[in-house]
C-alpha cells in the first residue's frame, strides 16, 4: 500500500513540478525566479536518476517509464 501511495504522489509532484515549469514567469511564481529555477532543475534531475536507479525504467512497465519521462519535462518546460 506504501508502494502505491508513493507512486501517486511522485505522479502528483511530476504534474506539480511540470505546472510550476511552464508558468515560471507570471506573478504568483515570482519566488521561483532565479534560484529557484535552478532548484527546480536540480530536483528534477536528482528524482530521474533516483527512478531510473531504483528500477522504475524497467520493472514497472509502462507506467514506470511515463513517470520518468514526466520528470524529465520540467527541464525543458523552463525553455
């Protein structure tokens, strides 16, 4: 059940983490700006390279792979 949980909220942060991206520049954002970005940046990275090392790429089938790819949006989201 833990298992589960986890997983929707990594869904509910990627969504999050993704929304926060896109929308970086208006004014309910204007903390983001800056460090921020970077932090988002960093973040994102840093939970690809834990999914991929905890075996979300291969063992999770479908699902797995489309919430590593999900992470990898907000990086090129910010652009």
């Amino acid at each position: 059940m833990i298992n589960r949980i986890g997983m929707a909220a990594l869904w509910l942060f990627g969504l999050t983490f993704v929304f926060a991206a896109i929308n970086k520049n208006d004014p309910y954002l204007i903390a983001l700006r800056g460090p921020g970005n970077i932090m988002l940046f960093v973040a994102s990275v840093c939970v690809v390279i834990a999914l991929i090392r905890c075996g979300y790429w291969r063992s999770q089938g479908i699902a797995g792979k489309m919430l590593v790819l999900l992470w990898c949006l907000p990086s090129p989201s910010m652009l």
